[in-house]
C-alpha cells in the first residue's frame, strides 16, 4: 500500500507543477483534464500526509516511552499511543477504500435523461416529480445544473426531460441512480380512488469530451425547425430548433431550448456524445461478465432499482434492500441516506472482489 500511496503522492506533485506551467494554462483542454485529475487526488494525498503525521507522532511516543522512568508520565504516555493507534488504523481503512479501482468516470460532469415509461399521463407527472426531486437534490449540493431539451404535457408532466449537471462529483454521487423507478399511487385523474403502477427511466451519462468519442460529420444529418410550445403552438418565429441523427445508431437528439440554433446544435451534440459514450461502455461491460454480476446495479434502464409508495409514505431501493418511510423529504431532495447507503454497499462489493 506504501508503495502505491508514494507513486499517487509523487503524481500530485507533478500534477501541480504542470498545472503552473503557462503552456498548460493556456491549453483548456489539458488542463482541465489535470484538474481533474488533481481532484481526484487531493483527498488521498491529504489523507496519506494525516497518516504520515499519525505514525511520526506514535514513533515519537513510543521512543518516549522507553526511556520514561516515571509511572504517571508512562500511563499517560501508554494511553496516547493507544490512541494514536485507532487513529492510524482508522486512516488505514480509509485509504484502503481510497485506493480502490476507480471508475474511469468519476470526476466527470453528467448528462441525465428522464423518461415516462408504462402508466401514460401519471408516468409522466411522475417523471416530472424525479426531475424536481433531482433538481432540489442538485441544488442543496451547490453544483451547476442546466436545462436540455424537454417533451412537457399539459397538466405539467415530462415525457421525457434532458438536463446536465457540473460537479466534480456528481458521476460518483448520481450514477447508480440509473434504473428503472416505480411510483404507486392514486392518479390525479382516478376517481375511484385505485392505487396505479407507473414507470419512469432514469439514465446518468458521464458527459464525453470530444477526445472520448470521436463522431465523423458525414455520419449525422442536421435538421432544423420552428421550436414549439405546449400543443404544439409556435413559441419562436425562426427556425432556432435542431435535430440531429447519428446515422449508424439511428439515434436521435432534438433541443429547442434555445432561441439561438448554434447553441441548441452545441447542446444537442452534448447529448448525442453522450449516448454514443454511453452505448461504448455497456457494450464492454458485458464483456466483464463477472464484474457486471457483482455491481450493485447494471445502469440498464429496463432494471427496477426503486419504488415510491404514496400510501405508505414509503421508499425502497431493492438492490440493497433498503426502505425509508420518508417520501415526502425525499422528494424535496433529501436523498442523501440512500445514495450514502448505495456508494458503501458498491465499495463494500469492491471490497469483497479485492479480498476473496
């Protein structure tokens, strides 16, 4: 562990001294990758300076007391070290975490997409209640969120809901939150006071940079047309709304947001690098079959990872079995308890894999 620690330690250092170089500075793309980099260990480094400290510190102590002749000094001086030691071994357990295999991911901003899947308009009100939930969750953390493209209906739901989020941890917080997400609950529209089954999908993409995936010009055709409004009324007098098609893929990626289409382009093509980003790395993880069965959840958006039960105030995620009775808290973004709960379990997984 000493070994791997000194290497990290003599990386940051480096990292620093590249990132001070003008050449370095002047290139965004460099350095935002060093950045990067660099905060992501940051808490290591920190950490292993603590644990240097801790031993220093425990060496001193008990050098003192070996040559310490008085029984009161020595008492103290035993209870100090014995101190010293949990803290130590409490740093060690901490760094052993730390030192885990790292998702080439984390650190990355994120593109999430919400759709309305089974339960028609409620799926889509629904759909509109995770977009708020994960935008007051966003928000408490501080990070920067901006709005995509979106499908709104007319009582205010989503069917489906684009938006993206800049943090340096929002991939590591949000990416397990990529699933199915079930809601059980009296419609609005139900008059009879039956409890309905909806779905929506949630999916969490590392935002790609144009050096992750490579997209040839020739293989999208870019259309432009009016951005429309809730039934379909013109809300923009110039053709500002851009769709693109990945021709291969068949994928497509619409936005509208903007009045500008240069920006709606820029967004959309985001979203698009994403997708493809995304498909690249599913399809290489099945190639890790045994890593694929181990993880806590596959990221498959066909998976059922939670359920929201209105009438019992209740939330479960089922991939580790965990229920709040907290809903409502939990819808206003306090999703904190099951996502620290989720990050243990996916180390403790890791853990199990590292030790077997």
């Amino acid at each position: 562990m000493k070994e791997k620690l000194d290497r990290l330690y003599q990386r940051f250092q480096l990292l620093e001294k590249e990132m001070s170089d003008p050449s370095v500075i002047s290139n965004q793309t460099r350095f935002k990758e060093l950045s990067r980099e660099h905060a992501q260990l940051m808490p290591v480094v920190q950490n292993y300076e603590k644990y240097q400290s801790l031993l220093k510190e425990q060496s001193d102590s008990e050098e003192l007391l070996s040559a310490e002749t008085d029984d009161d000094m020595k008492r103290m001086l035993f209870d100090e070290i014995e101190n010293l030691k949990e803290k130590v071994e409490k740093l060690k357990q901490e760094l052993v975490i730390q030192l885990l295999p790292k998702d080439p991911n984390d650190g990355k901003d994120i593109i999430m997409e919400i759709r309305a899947g089974t339960g028609g308009e409620e799926a889509a009100l629904f759909a509109g209640d995770l977009f708020r939930m994960y935008t007051r969750f966003i928000d408490k953390k501080g990070w920067k969120m901006e709005y995509i493209d979106g499908s709104e209906t007319e009582i205010g739901g989503f069917k489906e809901v684009v938006f993206s989020v800049r943090s340096s941890v929002a991939y590591e917080n949000l990416k397990l939150e990529s699933g199915g997400h079930r809601v059980q609950r009296v419609p609005t529209t139900e008059s009879g006071g039956r409890i309905h089954t909806s779905a929506v999908t949630v999916a969490v993409m590392p935002e790609a940079e144009e050096t992750d995936i490579a997209i040839d010009p020739n293989d999208i055709r870019v259309d432009v047309y009016r951005s429309t409004g809730h039934g379909g009324q013109s809300v923009n007098t110039t053709d500002s709304a851009v769709r693109i098609t990945h021709i291969p893929t068949g994928m497509v990626v619409t936005c509208q947001d903007e009045k500008s289409q240069l920006k709606n382009k820029s967004k959309a093509m985001r979203v698009l690098r994403a997708r493809l980003y995304e498909k690249e790395q599913d399809e290489r993880r099945k190639e890790e079959s045994e890593l694929r069965k181990s993880q806590i959840g596959s990221g498959d958006r066909s998976d059922r990872i939670r359920t929201y039960n209105y009438p019992q105030s209740r939330v479960t995620d089922h991939r580790i079995g965990l229920t709040l009775y907290s809903l409502e808290s939990f819808l206003e973004g306090e999703m904190d308890e099951i996502i620290d709960a989720l990050r243990k379990s996916e180390v403790e997984e890791m853990l199990k894999r590292l030790y077997r």
